[in-house]
C-alpha cells in the first residue's frame, strides 16, 4: 500500500477555540485515529505546537544560520499531520475528509515519493 501524508492546516488569523471546543476536537480526532487503526490504515500521527515555536536552520556557505518563527510566512501553517497507508489516492481522500471534520481544519494530502529499487 502506499504511504500518504494528511497534513492539518490551521489558520493563525481564525479565532482560538473555547475550552469545550478544543475538548470535543480532541475526543473527534481520538475517535478518528481509532479507526484508523482498527482499519490497519494507521502509521503514525501527531499534533504540532504553534508556528511561534518554530526554529528554522539553514546551512549557506557552509555555515548554519537559524532564525525563529516559521519558515513560510502565511495565515495558515502546519498544524499537525497523520501519515497513513491506504490502497490509493481515492481512499486516502476519503480518510483526509474524515480527518478534517474531527479536527475541524482543512487537510492536504499528499503521496510519498516511492523509493526506486
């Protein structure tokens, strides 16, 4: 099976969520990594910290320069993600619309590039 990417994007710009919002996001997104599990679909997952926390690191001329915040300046970033295997683009879809609506956000999928043999 091949391998995908459901990277979560979050909006920095969208008003936070109320203690019992975050609470049932939690529970739905549980509930959704259950299924992906007892599906075997399951490979890994996990949630990130705020595009605030980031450390960006470059290597120019030989040495290394790093920089706080996040490397793309946007609205949105990078959230959280779940690498899942599913038979194919089509299946994958249909777990990144799952995904999205227990998370509440908007979820790209992406392939991973195959390894030549």
């Amino acid at each position: 099976m091949k391998q995908y990417m459901l990277a979560v994007h979050m909006d920095a710009d969208a008003p936070a969520p109320t203690d019992d919002q975050v609470a049932q996001m939690y529970a739905d997104v549980d509930e959704f990594n259950t299924k992906l599990q007892a599906a075997g679909a399951w490979v890994f997952a996990g949630g990130l910290h705020p595009p605030t926390s980031a450390t960006v690191v470059r290597t120019q001329g030989g040495e290394v320069v790093t920089t706080d915040g996040p490397f793309a300046e946007t609205k949105e970033q990078l959230g959280g993600l779940w690498i899942i295997e599913a038979t194919d683009l089509d299946a994958a879809l249909e777990w990144a619309a799952q995904g999205s609506a227990a998370c509440g956000a908007a979820v790209e999928v992406r392939p991973f590039q195959e390894l030549p043999d």
